[in-house]
C-alpha cells in the first residue's frame, strides 16, 4: 500500500487544564518552566493532576503526542498515514489506538505492549489565558520505542518520513530513528524532521544532529527552537546556520507567520490573523498542513502559507486538535 506519511512519534495522551495567571506559583513550586515541555515521573504527574482538578476542575482529555497531532491534522486533509509507536494494553493505550484506527490512520502491529509495566505516556497540558501552553510529560512505555518496533515496508512505500524531536530523549527510539532514515534515504523517501522543544532542542542536539546528518530534506522548528538548537542569538544567524544542515527549513513565528527556505529563497510567509485562545497543538497543525501540501504537488512556499492559515484556525480553538469536519472546511476554505 503506497503511503503519503509514515511516522515515529511518542504515543502520549492529553489531559488538558485551563489554567489562571495565579497558577504560575504552583509551576515555580515544582519546578516546571512556563511555557516549555518538562518531563515527570508518574506520581508527580498525578499530584500535579490532582492539583489542577481542584483548582481548574475536570480536563480534556485526547490521543495525543506531537507527531501524533500532525499525522491527525494530514489524515484528515486527505492524506494517507501511518504511525509508528508504543502503548501498554490498559485503558489509554487502547484508547489511543483506537483513536488513530477511527481516522483511518494504520500503525505497526505491535504498537499495544501487553508485557510490560510501564503506562501509556500521558502529558498535563496547561493553557494559561494568553494562550501560552505549559506541559508536564510522563513519556512511560513510548520512551521504549525501538528498532523492532519499525515497519520498515510503510517506510519505504511512504513519500515521507516524520520524526518528532522528542524521540532524541530515549537511547531505543533514537536508533529507531536512525534506522528508519536510513531505510528511508535507500528507498528515496524524504525526511522530515522537527525540533519540537526548546529544552529538548537545546538538552539532545548531538541526539538530532545524528539524524539530521543521516539525511533531513525538511526541518521543522518554532523561533525559540532554532535558538537553541543553533546556540545563536538572533533569528537570522540561526535560519543561516539552520540551511547548512538542512535542504529546507521552516520556523514559525507564533502570529508572525513563518520564515521558509527551500533551498534556493528564503521567503517570510505572513500569519493570518487569530482569536488565540490555545497555543496547544498550532505547530503540531502546521507541519501536518505542510507536510499534506508538499505531498499534493505545493512548492514549499505554497505549502507553508497554508500551514500558517490552519495553525491560525487551531489556535482559536481549545485543544490539540479540532472536530475532523474542520479539516474539510479548512481546506475548502483555503484553495
């Protein structure tokens, strides 16, 4: 079966809180950086759940995970998907896979882990009201992806490959990642990559640059991303050092828009304007906008404008994803 997008990413589902300014002491509290991704053990998640279930009451909860939301957000602009990942067979893990089989997206057959411990991963999202998002992961069982969890025949029937930057964090999935770029480069699939933190950029970035090196036709990556991975002090001199590396690159710019290089032209694509309510998810929607364009015949340029307009779409919405008929509208709206 021929595939537009195969994908690795960490399996994670998302509880997601509404949370007031004040909240923020809680975060200093503990530890956790505002507005970035920190890991956490099990327990402290917990705490920390129980925590804002008194103070912002129940959450929402959603299949989750970065490269997850993208392959969501492409499935559902008409692309053809599969996804690559780890749960344990208990209520979330069973909860997730059937969340991709219900958007007709495939996924390796030993994606459901029935030996092991470990719980499926799980993120605390908190949304604060300038529509900032703070997350507190537990990755548990999808930090032990690994080789033999890889199909390798999706990858070589795939137009692309996407790898999230949070698969940098474990030791298994990294040599998973690794071997599937190389399958990919043999098969002539095209490599996506995205950063997709700024501690994580900053913390793995011999971790990222072993894949990129391997091959990276596209990278994925936000403002603060590119600083740190780059260790540059301006947004210029990052893009610059980015283009060595890569043979595209795009780096949003929150409503900004985002900077786009193809390998020839580095263009600034416009942001469209937005009711922001939640930053959760919008450059997770982005790359799968991308990433479905540039599969239907769109120049990278052309592909990045209407990333921008979907990110737009989602940030006025809570949550990192939105209803599957809002893919359809979006896209009718656009072209």
């Amino acid at each position: 079966m021929e595939l537009d997008i195969c994908s690795l990413g960490n399996a994670i589902v998302d509880v997601q809180f509404s949370i007031e300014d004040n909240f923020r002491e809680h975060l200093d509290d503990k530890s956790i950086a505002f507005g970035s991704m920190t890991l956490i053990e099990k327990q402290d998640q917990e705490d920390l759940i129980s925590l804002l279930k008194e103070n912002s009451g129940e959450p929402l909860r959603a299949c989750g995970g970065s490269a997850t939301n993208s392959i969501f957000a492409a499935a559902n602009f008409g692309s053809i998907c599969h996804f690559t990942c780890k749960v344990q067979d208990d209520e979330l893990g069973n909860f997730y896979l059937k969340n991709l089989r219900s958007n007709d997206i495939s996924h390796n057959d030993n994606a459901l882990d029935k030996q092991t411990k470990l719980p499926t991963g799980q993120a605390v999202i908190m949304v604060s009201p300038d529509a900032e998002r703070t997350m507190c992961t537990c990755l548990g069982v999808s930090n032990r992806l690994s080789i033999s969890d890889l199909d390798i025949l999706a990858i070589t029937n795939s137009k692309y490959l996407f790898i999230e930057g949070y698969l940098a964090t474990s030791p298994s999935a990294l040599l998973a990642c690794q071997e599937a770029i190389r399958c990919a480069k043999k098969s002539g699939t095209k490599v996506a990559i995205s950063l997709s933190d700024p501690n994580i950029a900053k913390s793995f970035q011999k971790e990222l640059l072993k894949l990129i090196n391997i091959k990276c036709d596209l990278l994925f990556c936000n403002e603060s991303e590119s600083l740190a991975f780059s260790n540059k002090q301006n947004l210029s001199e990052a893009c610059n050092y980015l283009q060595t590396i890569s043979d595209s690159v795009l780096i949003t710019l929150h409503e900004k828009g985002c900077l786009s290089w193809d390998g020839r032209t580095k263009n600034l694509i416009e942001g469209f304007k937005a009711k922001a309510i939640d930053s959760n998810g919008a450059g997770d929607m982005f790359a799968g906008a991308v990433l479905h364009s540039i599969n239907y015949k769109q120049n990278l340029h052309e592909a990045a404008k209407f990333g921008c307009y979907a990110a737009s779409k989602k940030v006025e919405n809570f949550g990192p994803r939105l209803p599957k008929n809002d893919y359809k509208k979006i896209k009718e709206n656009y072209f």
